[in-house]
C-alpha cells in the first residue's frame, strides 16, 4: 500500500509489468480531483481507478469507471475499499469503452479520457489506435458531459497529433 497525497492505492511491484499507478499521473490526478466536488464523474479506461478515488475523495458525488480487464476493475474496487469509500455511488464497469459510450446516456460533470495508444484486446471488436480513433471516442464522451462540464483527455502518445478544429463547439 501506498499514499499519494492522503490516498490509499494498492501497488504490485512483483507481479505485473504494470504497477497500478502510473506515476507520470500524480499531478493529472490532483487536477481532476479539482474538478470534482459536487459532480458526477466518469473515468474512461479507469485502470484500477486511481482518478476516481481521488475524486471520490475530493466530494465527487458519484464516480463511474470503466475498464475492459476484470484483473484492473477488482484492484479498483480493491482501491475504493482501502479508502474507506462505499460502492453504491462509485460502480465499476467492466466493459469495451467504445460499446460504453454508444449505450450510457447518463450525464456527468467531469470525464476523464485516458486511452491506450493502442489495444488490439481480443475482447474488443476492432483495434483501437489513439490517433485514428480519437476524434470519435472524444465525441461519444462529450455527448455524455453536462454543460459547463469538463472532459479530461490524456494521451502518452509521443507523436500524437489533436486537432481543436475537429470541436468547434468546445473550449479547449
């Protein structure tokens, strides 16, 4: 067990190449946090759910994560319990993003977006390539936000390109 600024989070140092932090993230994850209190939030490709217990912890009202692996959505829930924080109004999903998105029709105040560079997951109908499949993923997640809403996109990418003028309707 670790604590990142007065959070809780299982760590494997031994098991997985992944260690079910990404520490590239710590300061990502206080800015979404930031944003949280009083909102609904939606954490895509949540991995063990880091960013939503942060904003669970910072007054999130509701937190939802999806993720595909059954291994990363039970350290999420893990994760919850090892802050203290009850499940009813913070559900895990186990799921394919892209199907997801084309289902949910709640709302949320903050959505946090931070694909794979690249998934060729036999649990998944198509092969998802950040680059390509951005601009759609972003439009499905932003059908999903409340007005005055935040939407969180990160990407390790190295050459991504983004394009703003595919969102004309948002600030960015």
């Amino acid at each position: 067990t670790v604590e990142e600024y007065g959070v809780k989070f299982r760590v494997n140092l031994v098991d997985y190449l992944d260690t079910g932090l990404f520490l590239d993230h710590r300061e990502t994850r206080q800015i979404a946090a930031s944003f949280a209190k009083g909102r609904r939030v939606l954490n895509l490709f949540a991995y063990t759910c880091s960013f939503s217990v942060h904003c669970a912890i910072k007054g999130a009202v509701y937190t939802k994560s999806v993720d595909l692996s059954n291994t990363y959505t039970d350290w999420g829930r893990e994760n919850f319990a090892l802050n203290g924080i009850p499940s009813a109004s913070h559900p895990i999903i186990r799921g394919d993003v892209l199907k997801f998105l084309d289902e949910e029709r709640e709302k949320y105040g903050l959505i946090i977006v931070d694909p794979p560079t690249l998934s060729r997951s036999k649990k998944m109908d198509q092969m998802f390539d950040i680059q390509l499949d951005y601009p759609s993923l972003l439009e499905k997640a932003l059908r999903l936000l409340e007005p005055n809403g935040v939407l969180l996109f990160s990407t390790n990418m190295r050459k991504f390109v983004f394009d703003p003028s595919l969102f004309p309707a948002y600030s960015i």
